[in-house]
C-alpha cells in the first residue's frame, strides 16, 4: 500500500489560514446581538440550506465561504465586505421562511461579486451601483426578501441595463470588463462566451456578435449555466449546471438529457468543462480533482477522478477552458489565463485574456452587438 506523500507548505499554509479564518468565525458567532442574545448558528450551514454553498461533502473552502457570504450580504442590503462580521451574522439569525434562496442567488453569484466588490470601481460608480441594486426593492432601513423569481426578474432587467451601459461606456462587450461563467470554441473556430442568461460570439476573424439570449438558442438550458463544452469528436454541445448535464445537436436537445451527473460518475457544480484530444474525452475541473467522460459510453473513464496537480501550473477554480487550433489548452479565472501546452505537459504562458488574446473579442473593435 502506498503512502501520502506529505502536504506541501503551500497546502499546509492555506490549512492554517484557513484553520484560523473559521477561528475568527466562532469567535464572531459567540457574540452578542444589541439585545444580548448570542448568536447561535454556524454560518456554512445557514449558507448551505439557503442555496448560497453547495451540499457537496459539507466541505468549502475559504474563498468559497467568503464569496457566499458576499451574495448574502448583497441580497440583504448590507455592506458588502465578505466578512462574518457582526451585522451580518445578526441578519442570519432573522426569523424567515425555509425557502432557499438559490433561485436568485447562485445564478447571479460570480456576475454580483464582480460588479459589487471589486474591479476598481470609483467612489462614484460605487454609489450608482448602490442605487441600482434597490431598484424594485421596497424602502426602508430592513432588508425584504423577494421571491426567487421576482428578485430573477429585476436582476435581469438590471443585467441588460449593465450590458447597454457598459459597452457605450467602453465600446467592449461586457463580458470584457469582468468574470464569464463559461467559454468554449465550436468547428468552425467561433468562440461562445457565456455570461448570465445571454452569451456572445467571436468569429475567427475576430468579429463580434451579441449578447444574445441563451435559450433563444438552446431552448431546454437552465437561466444560467456553470460549465459549456464543444465536443469535436461528435459535434455536440455539453451544458452543466448543478447536478445536471445537458447535451446538444446543434439547437436540439438530444433524446434522454437532461441527465444527472451522478449518473455519469461526474460532480455537480463543476468549475469548467471542456475537449482534451490527447485523452480524447471531455475533462471536467472540480475544485482539487478533474474528472474524465468517456463521450461515446457516457461514464467516467477507470482510475478518475485524479489530483489536479497533474496539469502542472494550472490553478484551481478556473471557469473556462477551450482549445486553440494550434492545439494549445487555454484556460481562464476571472481576469487571467493560463496557456498549457500538451506537449510539455505544463503551463507555458499567463496573463490578462482581455488584453493579451486578441481572439477574445476585448481588444479589437470589429463588433456587430446587438444590445437587448
């Protein structure tokens, strides 16, 4: 039987920062509201029944807690800080009703953290946005928590608001200024970036189209997605949100989809999907771990899932991934990319995809947007 091999610093110092992060916490937790009751709740299951972590294993990590707790704070009218500071456990121990939040919260999540705490924004876009996110919101100094689909419909309508504005305030697409939520290239070498309810276009010559509405497209898909691959092996398209895949023909729907990842063998909530013809399978990122599905038997190939640390220099939760025509692997997280060679088996080159790859569409100004 083999052992471990013993954690490396890098790993051990991120337990210890961790360690003392959820110290901070309880510590937070024991304190006492202006009335003098404590506060006796744990944060990460309050987070959990109310759709702002996922159920998997119970078992989150620091800046997983921290970004659910920025949704929270959002979605409650306070300052978003990310923090469990002690206004923000008081909120938590409100009386409210078993629903979960999950309808308005995870589909905005990587879309709200970008645009509220973050970015370089000024004091005074600051202050416009603040104005913007209690829109549709009754006044007052108390929270009030609309119904999933309510709150859906006000934040789309303020989404397509962000989309006109910051392409007149930029001549980008939106997309340019901040996180996606996937991206993948198809055979024609088209690149699709998906953001929200709406994705766009690159063509190969670098023109580009959109925002466009996802399920005007693929009409079966979800509000949102978390994870989009272009498979060239069958010219299909993968979709994944939550614990569900989805597959394509074209705009169709295929014959039994959607399906449940556990039945692929697959994780739900993955960080990216995406084509890798060395393997000649679709590989998905989770956290620590990729997984490998057999397209053709639709199962998890023996042996996975496997330690990331097999693609050396990629880093963990990454949101996108596709392969170039030169058969190198791109990969991105928020502002930054990664180019992993096949060949070496190794990260070659980072940067700002935004700035540095022309064939994302944010630095020319070839642009056909047809705003909505």
């Amino acid at each position: 039987m083999s052992r471990r091999p013993p954690e490396p610093a890098g790993r051990r110092a991120g337990g210890m920062k961790a360690a003392c992060w959820i110290l901070t916490v309880s510590a937070l937790i024991s304190t006492h509201t202006a009335a003098g009751s404590p506060l006796l709740l744990d944060p990460e299951v309050f987070l959990e029944k109310y759709g702002y972590l996922h159920q998997d294993n119970h078992i989150h990590n620091e800046v997983e807690v921290q970004s659910a707790v920025r949704e929270f704070q959002w979605l409650s009218r306070l300052p978003v800080t990310g923090e469990l500071d002690s206004a923000t456990l008081r909120q938590m121990a409100e009386p409210r009703c078993g629903v979960t939040d999950e309808g308005s919260q995870q589909i905005w999540a990587q879309r709200v953290n970008t645009v509220f705490t973050g970015g370089g924004v000024g004091a005074a876009g600051r202050e416009q946005h603040r104005r913007k996110r209690s829109a549709g919101k009754p006044s007052g100094d108390r929270p009030v928590r609309l119904p999933g689909q309510v709150l859906h419909a006000a934040l789309q309508e303020w989404e397509f608001n962000e989309i006109d504005n910051g392409h007149q305030n930029t001549g980008q697409p939106l997309y340019c200024q901040g996180v996606f939520d996937a991206i993948t290239m198809d055979q024609n070498q088209t690149v699709l970036v998906f953001r929200g309810s709406v994705y766009w276009t690159v063509s190969a010559d670098g023109v580009v189209s959109g925002p466009l509405p996802l399920r005007q497209r693929w009409s079966d898909l979800p509000l949102a997605i978390e994870a989009a691959a272009f498979s060239p092996l069958d010219s299909k398209w993968y979709f994944f949100k939550g614990k569900r895949m989805w597959r394509y023909t074209g705009s169709a729907l295929d014959r039994g989809f959607p399906r449940k990842s556990s039945e692929l063998g697959l994780p739900r909530h993955p960080d990216c999907a995406f084509y890798y013809a060395p393997l000649g399978h679709m590989v998905l990122f989770k956290g620590s771990r990729y997984y490998v599905l057999n397209l053709k038997t639709l199962h998890q190939e023996p042996y996975y899932p496997r330690r990331l640390t097999d693609w050396t220099g990629v880093p963990e939760g990454t949101n996108g991934a596709l392969t170039r025509p030169d058969g190198r692997l791109y990969l991105f997280r928020e502002q930054q990319f990664w180019r992993f060679d096949t060949v070496k088996v190794r990260v070659t080159r980072e940067g700002q995809w935004a700035k540095d790859l022309s064939w994302t569409g944010c630095s020319n100004t070839r642009q056909n947007n047809n705003i909505l």
